[in-house]
C-alpha cells in the first residue's frame, strides 16, 4: 500500500519539511496541492526554476514520488484550460503521473468540451488527467459513461472516498464497480456527522473501502486530505499524518496476493504468470484465475459497439451460453462452428465451447456456399453458431440453400 498526503491547506511549511515528515513517517509520496503557490512562484520555491531539477533528485535519494498535482480551477472555469495546461507541462518535468480536475457543478457537454481540450496534451506528454468523483461527479455510473466515452489511457478517476460516501450515497462496493480499473488515485478524510476527523474516528467505512481497491489489486497512492482550519486544535501535522498511517496500514496492501503476481519489466503492470512460462492449466481455468486476481478489471471494451465487461461479467456471459450449447446438445468432444466477424459474441463463442470441452471450428468469413458446405462435412460440425452475413456473403441465404429443412423448423 502506497501512502501520500496532500499539501492542501498546510501553508505554514516548506517543502524541505514535508519532505523529513513523509520519511520519517514512512509516506511514499507527497501531492502536490496548488501550481500557484509559493513552491512554484517564489523564487526560493523548491519547483522554481533551476530548483526543480535539485527537488527532484532530493525526492529520488529520499525514495518519495509526486503522485498527482491538483488543478485548482473548477473545469467550468475560463481559467481551467490553461491552468490544466500547464499543470500537464509541470507534470512531464517532474514525472507526475496524475493530473487531478474537478467541478462542483457543470454539465455533460461542458466536461466533454473540456476534455477534449485538454486531453491530446495530456496524451503527448504521458500523464493521466484523474477526474476526481466529487461534486458533479460524485455519480461514478455517470461518470464511468464519461470516461468510456472517450476510451483513453490517459483518463481515469480520482475516488474521494469522502464525497461517494457521504454526498453521492455510493456504498465502496458500488463505486469500484462502477469505476474498476480507472481509479488511479484515492482521497481520503473521515467525517463524523458533525466535522471532519482523524481517520477511523468518523463514520467513513474505511474498511470496506479497502476491501474494495483489494478487489481490483488498486496498487495506486492513498491519500490523506486534512486541511488544518477544519479542526479547532487539531493542526499538528506529525499527530495527524502518524495517525493516519498507523490506522490504514492494518488494512494491509490493497493489492491482492501480491506475491502470486508478477510485474513487468517497467513496473507498469502485472502478470498472473511469469513471462515465458508454459501454463498447465484450461481455457477455463485462465478464465477462473484471471477473474480471481481482477474480477472488476476490463476483460474487453469495445469501442464500435455497446460490449464493455470486467473478468467478472465476461464470465458470467460465458457460462450464461456455455447453458444455452449445452441445451442444444453440445458436449465434451461436440464440434461447434463459429462463423462470424470480430464481435462480441465470436469471443463468447470461443470461451464458451472452450469450457464445455467441446471443439472449435472457426469459418472463414469469406467462405461462399460450397466452401461452407465442405468445411461443415468435414469437420462433423453439430452446431453452428454465424451471424447474418459479412460484404457480399449472405451466410443466412447459404445455409438456407444448404439446409432447406430449417424453413421448417421452430425457432430454438
């Protein structure tokens, strides 16, 4: 689990001292609040100028990293765009991976406008603009629409744990199932009905949020958002930070068997198996292992057309027909043709003949009748599954011609 704080509302203290608190309290990282205060415009700021480059180094000898930089204009803002931009060319510089954008309110065609502004630069330079689900936003379905809408690697979300929970009336369950995978940092700050609090104190169900990153394997940063004016007395930033540390870290790692998964060579992703290695196992036991390890991970997300499914839904497709072939007479040993174009449905097809233990006859899309009529005969086929047809093939009339019985036949 990888902990960082925000520098929000912390005016009182350099950069040389949130970087000594977050070493000594064991933090991975420190994000970064506003691009217009004193680090960036004071001449003696740690990110000015010449500086930066020695900040950076500082931040590499001390093992911390720069999570996320905050935007702090509301993307209804004239001023968003280009304070946005420039938060994108801070982030290059600095190898920021996260660039957080908010609004209290705005409509789906302002965002989407926005977005599109913005997005291509963040793309060119390798950072990831996280919408933070807060404001118009705290509704993650709405917002997961957003994001797919633009099918970006370079768009996820920020969970405010805090604004799901206690404005949007989200349960964590609901959320990470909304969002999955896009989550790509978490806020955190607890509430206990009457004010903010110390983490644990409130009514924030942090461990059921956690529960709920471990799900997806969230291998991200989780960070603590404590402004020292919500708390009359409570504004010692060693109490508060050492609190917070010590409260989460009985949650262990959010990302599940850790030791069972392997990174890549970048460190940007993870493997169930290592590289290279001969796997002993089915179709359908991949298919079990990766819905174990990522249940609400992207297993596809079709762009032309209206198929998106985590490992867990996919599956549920898969057994769903595996039911129907199975109905039909389809057997271990049974041979199922499928003739079909890269759809959905061919990829269902395929896992679920594959579970059955029964064999696959893929057909060429361009086959014309007698070419599907030999293929079918020699392969045994004993069901077909085809769509209409594809270009000038009509796979409906062929089979037709082939089998002049179904005219006859009953539907099912």
């Amino acid at each position: 689990m990888k902990l960082s704080f925000s520098t929000k509302g912390w005016h009182n203290k350099s950069f040389e001292e949130f970087c000594n608190i977050a070493k000594e309290l064991k933090f991975g990282g420190i994000e970064l609040h506003n691009i217009n205060g004193e680090l960036f415009k004071n001449k003696d700021g740690a990110f000015h100028g010449y500086a930066a480059a020695a900040t950076v180094r500082r931040l590499y000898e001390m093992k911390l990293e720069l999570p996320c930089i905050d935007v702090i204009s509301d993307i209804s803002e004239n001023t968003a765009i280009a304070e946005t931009e420039s938060c994108i060319k801070i982030a290059k510089d600095l190898h920021i991976p996260n660039i957080r954008i908010k609004s209290a309110e705005c409509d789906n065609d302002t965002a989407k406008k926005f977005i599109t502004a913005v997005l291509p630069k963040a793309e060119k330079a390798g950072v990831t603009l996280v919408i933070e689900t807060s404001g118009a936003f705290c509704d993650t379905a709405a917002l997961r629409e957003l994001l797919d809408s633009f099918a970006s690697d370079n768009l996820a979300a920020l969970w405010d744990m805090y604004s799901t929970f206690f404005n949007a009336g989200e349960q964590p369950e609901e959320t990470i199932k909304n969002l999955g995978a896009y989550v790509k940092q978490v806020h955190i700050k607890d509430f206990d009905g009457e004010g903010f609090c110390l983490i644990g104190e409130g009514k924030l169900p942090v461990g059921d949020m956690m529960s709920a990153l471990r799900s997806v394997n969230y291998d991200g940063f989780i960070s603590l958002e404590w402004d020292p004016a919500w708390c009359e007395g409570l504004d010692d930033s060693e109490i508060i930070f050492s609190h917070f540390v010590n409260f989460i870290s009985q949650f262990g790692d959010t990302s599940k068997a850790e030791s069972a998964l392997y990174y890549n060579r970048a460190r940007t992703g993870k493997y169930v198996w290592k590289k290279n290695l001969l796997i002993d196992e089915t179709f359908s036991q991949v298919l079990d292992r990766m819905v174990e390890e990522f249940p609400d991970q992207y297993a596809f997300k079709y762009t032309t057309l209206d198929y998106t499914r985590t490992y867990s839904e996919f599956r549920d497709d898969v057994d769903e027909f595996c039911r129907s072939l199975i109905a039909l007479g389809v057997k271990a040993g049974s041979h199922v043709a499928v003739w079909a174009t890269n759809i959905p449905q061919w990829y269902i097809a395929f896992w679920a003949v594959t579970k059955i233990g029964a064999v696959l006859v893929s057909m060429n899309t361009a086959y014309k009748i007698h070419e599907a009529e030999y293929l079918l005969k020699q392969s045994d086929t004993h069901t077909l599954i085809m769509i209409d047809g594809y270009r000038d093939s009509n796979y409906s009339e062929t089979m037709a011609e082939l089998c002049p019985e179904l005219e006859s036949k009953k539907a099912g």
